[in-house]
C-alpha cells in the first residue's frame, strides 16, 4: 500500500464549538447483527435511529450555524417576492457570479430545467463523468451523455492530482464527430462525485473554456461541491496557495456560463437548489419553465426560511477556516487508514473514503457482493453505516439481463459536513481496521429480493456459508 503524504503538522481542528448534541442509540454487537439480517444485508433498508455513525451520504446530513438557525426565523413566508429569495439572489450574484438566480427544491429540479430547455432530440452532451440524475434528465430530454473525464478517474491507485479533469482530446474529437450544433452545452461537475470527489484543475477548466468559445459551445457547471474543488486548487495547483477559497470559487464560476446546484451538498443546508445562468433569453424561458415544475421563480420549491439558511450557508461555506476543517477531516480518516494498510481510492477525495473491496475481500467473487458484504460486516462491528457502490449499484445489462461487472467494487464513506467529531473518526477507523484483520473469514452474500429499478436501495441478501 502507498505511504501516507501527510505533511502538515498543524491540526485541521474544526473552526466551531458544539452548542446542541443530538443524542444516538448505542446498540450491542447482537443487536446489530439483528437488524441487518432484518435489513436483508442492505444498510439502506436499516432504520437511521439503529445507527451510530452515519456515513450513508453527505446530502442534506450537513449541521446547521446558529447563524443558518436564526436565519430560519427570518422566514419571509410570501409567495412571491419574499426577502428571502433577493438575498439568495444577491449572495449566489456576489459569491459565484451568475448573473441570474432560479431557485430550485434540489439540484435535480434545476437539472430538468435546464436540459429542458437546453437538449434537443439526438443532442450529445459531454462531461467529465456521469452523475446518475444529471444523465436522466440529459436522456429524458432526447441527448446522450458522452464521457470525456481523463482516463486516470477510473483507476483508483493512481495518484493524479486532478482525476476530475477533462480530456482535451477526447472532447474534441467528440466535437469533430457530431459537430458544435449538436453539442447544446459541456458539462462540468467540480470535485466530481462519481470519481470519488476528485477535482478538476483551474489550467484545465481554462483551457476546456478557451475549447468551447471557439465552437461556440456553453459550459454549464454542476458546482454541487465547487468550494472543495477550489480547497484542492488551493492546495495543489501553481499561483493559487495565496489565493482566497472564495477568490478560487468565483474564478471557476467565472470560466461557466450557467450552473445547476444542490445546495443539500456544499452550501450546508438540508433541502434546497438553484439554476444560475448568464443569459438573459435562457432566464427568462426559465422561469417560465420553474413555475411549472417548481414553484413560483421567487421560491422555486423552498420555504423562505430555507433560502435564508441556504444564503447564509454559501458565506460561509467559502470560507477557508471551513473547507480547511471539512476536508482535512475526511483526509485525516483516510491517512489513518491508509497508514494501517487498508486499501482505499487515492488520492483521498473531498467528500469521503472509498474502501477498495476488492482488494479488501480478495477471496470474495464479485458475483458474491463484495462491496455489500463489507458494508454490512463494518455496521455489524460498530454500527457505523456506508453504502455499497459496485456490483449491485451497476445494475443489470438491458439486453443480455446479466449483472454488469464495474471495474470498481467500492464502499463509500461519506462524511457528512461539521456532524463528527475526531473522536468518531477513530471509532471508524479502528472499526475498519478490525474487520480488515478478520477479513479472511468473512463470508460473501447471496441475493433474495432484486427490485427492478435502482436495486441498490431495496436488494434483499441472505449470508452464504
Ligand atoms: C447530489 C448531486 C446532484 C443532484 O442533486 P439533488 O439535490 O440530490 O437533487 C447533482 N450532481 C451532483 C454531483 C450531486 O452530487
């Protein structure tokens, strides 16, 4: 296993102090290995109050301010033009730059708007990896996702600094083969999800940029996690180590014409979105289009009181003192683990670890749910929830109706934003270092119940002997 490259000797000590605990179930071993069976071996079917640490997804489990809670209290409940949204307005303006706000329930809501409006039948939309509900309303509107992320993304022991990168190449032979008229827009995810939270570097979204003017071609940014993004940025690229998280945010915005965000991720609130765009024409069939799907262009599907937080939460999800903490919790559980020789994707990403299970579960057959076994082995050890992404979240091939076989077979620890402390971060890790040390008498698992759509979140799985 590759050394740790922790260098810093200063804490990433979180930059708050806990004012309100939520108290959790502590549950026994026997206990826990009763509810999963129940759960059929799936931590989604398991109930969250029979959970100790819950790492299941970093969307909408973020904590709140006191400063996002007294926001809520200034709820201006109108249904049009409440305060609260010219506050989002002016803070999404001041902060990322786009000219024009339309706020959204989630960041699917703006997705569907915007492919709406943008994706004809038999258009091709290229970006740097799939994200699953962005790809559903690209192909619900008639296009077709092209990927043309580098090729490093998809091997997880490879130490790129930016495995969100685009492709140069690759786009533009996509360009060449379908023509710019086809292309309605390239969309750029920052600190991209589906490879593990790897971010995209300022040269190469200039130079993506400089691509599509000259075919005339938009880029719409999915900026879901931009503010990590930019903390790598920060601290990996040329010219910025003195630059501000804010100055790097604004700068990546700046190279987009447009972005779709789920503030449920990196603006620190538990519902709420936004589309932002720079056209004038395109805002304008946009809000047409919101009150049809959403709500009226001045809430979009959200309470007031909830674009008050949200607003409060893009200020201080900027700033330095709070992505310097967030990340360097998430890198501060993946140098623990990888100094105790258990395997995960490197480099560590923004948003969480992700435990390689094949090479943790060696003798486990993908056909035997590697990735889902180990999931549920870690819930029964502490009652720590993860989430399988492998086998059983690729699905099945439409024609053949056999499994696909991704390359990657994953366990996906997601930290949820200034909701642990350090101390968790131990729990987890010496729990996985346990497991790890028992790994050669875990078992694989069977499949009982295989729903049709998304299995992932209501498999059934019995223990093989
Ligand atoms: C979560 C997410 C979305 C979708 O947002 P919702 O708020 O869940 O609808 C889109 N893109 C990325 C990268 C995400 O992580």
């Amino acid at each position: 296993m590759a050394k740790s490259t922790k260098t810093t000797k200063r804490s990433w000590a979180e930059p708050y102090k806990i004012k309100m605990v939520e108290l959790l179930k502590m549950t026994t071993r026997e206990e826990r290995e009763k509810m999963i069976r129940e759960a059929g071996y799936n931590t989604f079917l398991l109930r969250s109050k029979d959970v100790y640490i819950d790492l299941l997804t970093d969307s909408g489990t973020s904590a709140m301010s006191d400063q996002q809670w007294a926001g809520m209290m200034l709820g201006d409940e109108a249904y049009a033009g409440s305060e609260n949204f010219y506050h989002l307005e002016e803070t999404i303006q001041n902060y990322y730059g786009y000219k024009y706000v339309i706020p959204c329930h989630q960041g699917r809501g703006a997705e569907n708007i915007i492919s709406k409006i943008l994706i004809k039948p038999g258009d091709i939309i290229p970006g740097n990896m799939y994200f699953t509900t962005t790809r559903l309303h690209q192909e619900l509107a008639g296009g077709t996702f092209v990927d043309v992320i580098v090729d490093e993304a998809h091997d997880p022991v490879n130490l790129h600094p930016f495995k969100g990168n685009v492709d140069l190449q690759k786009l533009t032979d996509v360009i060449k083969r379908y023509g710019a008229e086809k292309i309605p827009y390239v969309c750029i995810a920052t600190s991209v999800n589906m490879a593990g939270g790897q971010p995209i570097s300022m040269e190469n979204l200039k130079a993506v940029r400089k691509l599509t003017k000259k075919h005339g071609i938009r880029i719409i940014h999915d900026m879901t996690r931009v503010a990590e993004n930019a903390w790598f940025i920060k601290m990996r690229e040329k010219g910025y180590a003195n630059k501000t998280t804010a100055q790097i945010v604004k700068e990546i915005c700046s190279y987009t014409d447009g972005a779709t965000m789920s503030a449920k991720k990196d603006a620190l609130v538990n519902i709420g979105g936004f589309l932002a765009i720079n056209e004038h024409d395109i805002y304008e069939e946009a809000s047409n289009m919101v009150v049809v799907y959403e709500g009226l262009h001045t809430y979009g599907g959200m309470a007031g009181r909830d674009m008050e937080a949200m607003a409060i939460g893009i200020k201080e999800s900027v700033s330095d003192n709070h992505i310097r903490a967030r990340i360097g919790q998430v890198e501060y559980l993946g140098h623990k683990l990888i100094d105790a020789g258990v395997p995960i994707v490197q480099p560590i990403g923004g948003h969480g670890i992700f435990l390689d299970a094949k090479k943790f579960l060696p003798h486990i057959p993908q056909t035997a749910f590697p990735a889902q076994t180990l999931a549920a082995e870690i819930y029964v050890d502490s009652g720590v929830r993860s989430m399988e992404r492998g086998i059983v979240s690729a699905g099945r091939n439409k024609v053949t109706g056999d499994h696909y076989y991704p390359e990657l077979e994953l366990v996906r620890l997601t930290i949820p934003r200034r909701v642990y402390t350090q101390a968790h971060m131990d729990v987890i890790s010496e729990s996985i270092e346990e497991v790890f040390l028992n790994r050669k008498k875990i078992k694989g698992l069977k499949m009982i119940y295989e729903p049709k759509y998304l299995r992932f979140f209501q498999a059934k799985f019995t223990k093989l002997k």
